[in-house]
C-alpha cells in the first residue's frame, strides 16, 4: 500500500485534474527541463486542459519540457484519428507549448533517446481495467522491456469506447515497465466506479505481474483518485 501522504482522494473528476495540475506544475517549477512520459486515455485529459490553462495564464512555463510518448498502435498513421501520437500532440504537447519530444516508434531507438535524456523524471500514468500500465498487458514482469505486443481482449474493450465505429488495432508498441518504474517520480490518475476494485487490487494487493500496475508501489508514487474509485 502506498503511504497516506501519496494517496490523495478527490470528490470528483474535476477536483481530481486540479490536484494532478498542481502537482505536475509543482514539478515543472521544481526542474524547468522535466522529462515527462504523457498518458493518453480519458482520465488525464481534465488535468491536461487544466495544466493548458494555466500554462497561456503565464502561471507555468512548459517550454523546456521534453514529452514522451507512453505507447501506440502498430499500423497506424499520424493522420489516423486513432494514432496516440496525434492524441498526445492535440492534448499536452501544443496546449502547453512543449517543443522537444520522444516518439515511440523503435524500442532501440526509444532506449537511446531515453539514455540521451537522462532518464524520465516523471511518468504520468492511468490505470487499465486490467491492471495494465501504457500496453503492458498482464501478465507483464518488473523489467519487461520497451516492446510490441498484441493487446488482450480487456483492453480492445476499453479502447474501443474511445474511436466509436473503427476498429481498435490489436498490435501496439509500449514503453516497458523498465522505463516506467525507472522514472523518478509517478503519478497514477485513476477516476470512476468502474476503476474500483483494480485500483485496490494495485495498491493492496500481492504485487504480481498479474497487475502490472502494483508494481507501481516500488517507486515514488504519488496516487490522485477521485471518490468514485477509491470507494
């Protein structure tokens, strides 16, 4: 279990993307030149506006961050509506006026631009219905690799709630859960019922690579979840 004062509970989604901005900003006051790795995926996206917001008020200067992308679907292209790249771009990259990114096309080239970075200072993660951590799909141990991967029925079925009539792509590309819990510091989004009792599964659970995302617990985490998740 992570400890009380990285376990923050919010009455809702809207106070939860408040939290999360301040702690994200927080960090971006703290080492201008922060290296990010960027979930996608509906939960961050109130804390990503909020994080916009603040960055055109002049409150926050995001200028010298690096963004790096967390995962993708193989056989997708930037003009896809379905590229995570694109949504990463849309939603964090431009909003805040970040210039210098890591795409995930090439584990290899990943691992070196990476390198090249000195390492990630934090991962900004959400939770799957799974326990999956970007595309690492349980079972998935504590040094998996950055790698491709065929995504598991749980996750086609989440994802497809996101792109309406077109298909979800069953390949993809994560960030490993070595780069992951290598990161400096994580913070792990999770909002609604439905993320319930995989949230507690990750945080009080046995830590296996059945969840991934309990793994979590062996780095400087810091959980932001609203009410209707922690229950």
């Amino acid at each position: 279990m992570v400890g009380e004062g990285t376990l923050r509970i919010q009455p809702d989604p809207a106070q939860l993307a408040q939290a999360a901005a301040d702690f994200i900003a927080a960090q971006a006051r703290a080492k201008p030149n922060l290296s990010i790795l960027v979930a996608t995926g509906n939960t961050p996206m109130p804390t990503y506006i909020e994080l916009a917001r603040r960055a055109e008020a002049g409150a926050v200067d995001f200028t010298r961050v690096t963004a790096v992308q967390l995962d993708e679907y193989l056989g997708v292209s930037d003009a896809d509506p379905r590229s995570l790249w694109g949504w990463m771009r849309r939603s964090f990259v431009e909003p805040l006026g970040i210039t210098r990114t890591v795409r995930l096309e090439n584990p290899e080239q990943f691992k070196v631009a990476l390198a090249e970075l000195g390492g990630l200072d934090l991962a900004i993660l959400g939770l799957g219905p799974n326990g999956h951590l970007g595309f690492n799909e349980p079972p998935s141990q504590p040094d998996a690799p950055t790698r491709t991967l065929t995504l598991t029925p749980a996750s086609l079925a989440s994802n497809a709630a996101y792109w309406g009539k077109l298909d979800v792509p069953t390949g993809a590309i994560t960030a490993g859960m070595d780069v992951i819990l290598a990161a400096r510091a994580c913070l792990l989004l999770v909002s609604g019922t439905h993320k319930r009792d995989i949230l507690r599964a990750a945080l009080e659970g046995p830590e296996t690579p059945a969840v991934p995302a309990s793994f979590l617990r062996r780095t400087a985490l810091t959980v932001i979840a609203d009410e209707a998740a922690w229950g």
